[in-house]
C-alpha cells in the first residue's frame, strides 16, 4: 500500500507529461494498473467478484 506522501506526489502535475504516475484509486498502488477503470488488477478483482463494478462479471465456459 502506498504511503500518504507518495499519493501526494503522484498527484501533482509533473514538469513533463512521461513523468506522469497513476495510481489505485482505492489503495494506491501503481503496478498492475488499469486505466479504463482506474483501479489495480488486485481492486478490479474484488470488486468485479462483489458485482460492484458494472458491465464486468466472471468469465466460465
């Protein structure tokens, strides 16, 4: 989990766009991001899993 201090800086507008650092909305890690819904692939899946997320359900066939 990110710390206060490093969300705050990511959320500052860097001196060059490339320097740019999204993070989780919900925990604020910045690996395994996805940008459609903003959320790391650990949050996307326990949200989909909870139905939280619309349009998105678990796969089977």
């Amino acid at each position: 989990m990110a710390t206060e201090g490093q969300i705050a800086k990511s959320n500052r507008k860097p001196k060059f766009s490339s320097r740019k650092v999204r993070r989780c909305w919900r925990c604020g890690r910045q690996h395994g991001y996805m940008r459609d819904f903003e959320l790391c692939r650990i949050c996307f899946r326990e949200l989909a899993n909870r139905g939280e997320i619309p349009g998105i359900r678990k796969s089977s066939w």
